[in-house]
C-alpha cells in the first residue's frame, strides 16, 4: 500500500493485496484497489482512521466454482483503530469489507483485534482474534458413498463455511 497526504486528514492510496488460505477454499487472490482515506484523530495514545476504495480482485480457488466469476470489480472499506489505555497496553483493531459489484450477495469481511502487553522493554505478549467472514464461501468436493458405505468414485461440491476464525 502506498498513501499519499492531500490534505489534513485526507489521504489518497494505492495498494496490493494478495492471500492464500487454502483450508477457506482460496488458492489465491490479488486484490488491486485505490481510494481515499481520512485520518479522523492521530495521537499517541488513540489514532482512528477509515479508507473507502475501488477494488478489482482476481481470484483461484482450491476447486472452482462454475457458478460463480473469478475476476470482478469492488469496493472496500475499512477502518484502523488503535488505542493505548496504560503505558504497557496497546489495543488495535482492523476491519476489511469488501462488495461484489457484479454479485452484490458476495461479500467479504476481515476482523482483527489485538492486545499487546509490554512484559519487559524487549518483550511484549501480543494475543489476537481474527475472522474472516465471507457470505458465498468458497466450495470443497466430499466423496460420494452408497447408502452402505461404499464409495461411488464420484464427489459432491459443497459449500465450506461461512465463518473462519484465527
């Protein structure tokens, strides 16, 4: 990611995102977006900051899905919080959403929130949620079985589900 200031607190970017996360259903995915961000409050102790931008995504999955395009065009938008209650204390959160624009049911959320605790002044103890949520999850192929067990050497696609959490 590349920020330019224009203003104050308004910030124009350009950025590259790629993921893999094979156990989600994604082989790959680069993500190309650009937009505008506005620093709202930059402390040292509090900084909160959102970003709104267009987005195109390609994207390779684990086993394709015939129904649904693997290249299209976004939009994103998100917010950095982070906020340091004690001296020793540091919280952050991020949220990522992204839309679909040729399928607006699809739509994709990342969630991460994190609390760093300085132990020492070289170490610190950083624990951290994050979920991804994504509304038309990816697809898996399960084996096909008899009613008795045996397996027919044909597979199933189905989906994988919608919440992965980290």
């Amino acid at each position: 990611r590349y920020d330019r200031r224009i203003e104050d607190g308004l910030v124009g970017f350009g950025g590259l995102d790629w993921i893999r996360n094979t156990f989600a259903g994604i082989d790959g995915r680069l993500l190309l977006a650009a937009g505008l961000g506005y620093l709202w409050v930059e402390r040292e102790d509090f900084r909160f900051k959102t970003d709104l931008a267009a987005t195109y995504s390609f994207t390779e999955d684990v086993v394709e899905n015939p129904f649904v395009k693997s290249s299209f065009p976004g939009v994103r938008f998100s917010w950095d919080l982070m906020r340091t209650p004690t001296s020793t204390t540091k919280w952050e959160s991020t949220l990522i959403s992204d839309l679909n624009i040729d399928d607006t049911d699809d739509v994709r959320v990342d969630v991460a929130n994190a609390v760093s605790v300085a132990v020492s002044s070289r170490v610190a103890l950083k624990p951290g949620l994050q979920l991804f949520w994504r509304n038309q999850p990816a697809l898996t192929e399960v084996n096909l079985f008899t009613p008795f067990g045996v397996p027919t050497g044909q597979g199933v696609l189905v989906p994988l589900e919608k919440l992965d959490t980290l």
